[in-house]
C-alpha cells in the first residue's frame, strides 16, 4: 500500500521563532501557490487516483491544505492528533535567541529522551507516529497523509526500522514537499 506524505505549506510565524505544536496557520500565498500548483497538474504523480483516505494533523496549517485537497480529491479528511509535530513546550512561539543556546544543547545532548522546553521528547514523538502509522498500514488502503516535517522524518524512520529499504533525510523536507512511502 501507498502512503503520500505531504508537508504543509510555510506557516504564517515570523522566522527564527520555535514552532512544532504551536497551531499557526500556513502564509496564504504559499498555500494558495501550492494549490495552484495542484490545479495546474503541476505536482509529481498526480491526480493521485486511488487513494481512498485523506488523513490530516489537526494543526490549521494542515488543516488547511487537507480541506483544500479534500474538495479535489473527493475524500473526507480524518484527522488525528498522532500526526502532530513535536511539542516544545514552554520553547513554542519563542525566539531561538530567546530560548538560548545552552537549552538547545541540553536538547542535543539527549534527543532522544530530552523533552525541549518540557515539551515531548523525540521517543514519545515517535511512539506517537509510529501507533499512527501502524494504524494506516493495518487499513490495508492507500492513503495520502498531511502533516509536518518532523512527522514525515519520524515516519520515515518507523518505515526504516521495519526494514523496508528506504533514503532517510537527515532534516525535514521543505514546506510543501511530497514524499511517498511503500507499506
């Protein structure tokens, strides 16, 4: 089965500023591009027939773009709270300046079980997504996901351990990206 990742678009927060669970929507120009993007055909495999969900991260900058693609592709969006981004904490909607350099070392000295900002940490993210994803690859049905940067690396990664061959990013892809996955 098919599973099509794709991030939003830029989200409307002024750059340099931490962002996962902060629920901000996505620039209008950007996702109106992007949309235009889509109706010209412009987009790598579409008219992406065959998928039969349209799943979404309740975020607004997700949101959004679900609901755009919803009414071209016929589907009805299911959202669900395992397709978040990381939650910061205390750190979402502040400046990396402000947030400060030793904090974000604490961070990287311990990715895997440090919570930034006593947010969630990289693991429970990735129980997180990894529940999600084991979820749709039980459906058995094709589907196309919209989510967020770190989502798509954690899915990613779940996708890796379960020895499917597959390239692993070493960072997010860029706003508005498209990533497929083989279930």
């Amino acid at each position: 089965m098919r599973l099509l990742l794709i991030r939003h678009t830029a989200p409307d927060i002024q750059p340099g500023h931490c962002y996962g669970r902060l629920d901000v929507p996505a620039r209008a120009p950007e996702l109106a591009a992007w949309l235009a993007d889509w109706d010209a055909g412009r987009h790598p495999g579409q008219p992406w027939r065959g998928y039969g969900r349209l799943l979404s991260s309740p975020a607004l900058r997700c949101a959004e773009l679900a609901g755009a693609l919803s009414v071209r592709l016929g589907l009805a969006v299911e959202q669900d709270p395992c397709w978040r981004e990381m939650d910061f904490g205390a750190w979402e909607g502040r400046s990396w300046d402000a947030i400060g350099r030793k904090s974000v070392d604490d961070w990287a000295a311990d990715p895997v079980h440090h919570a930034p900002g006593g947010g969630e940490s990289a693991l429970a993210m990735m129980r997180r997504v990894a529940q999600g994803g084991a979820s749709v690859r039980a459906a058995e049905r094709d589907a196309i996901l919209v989510c967020h940067g770190g989502t798509i690396r954690m899915l990613r990664a779940w996708h890796a351990a379960r020895g499917v061959t597959t390239a692993l990013a070493d960072s997010a892809p860029p706003p508005g990206a498209i990533v497929m996955l083989e279930l």
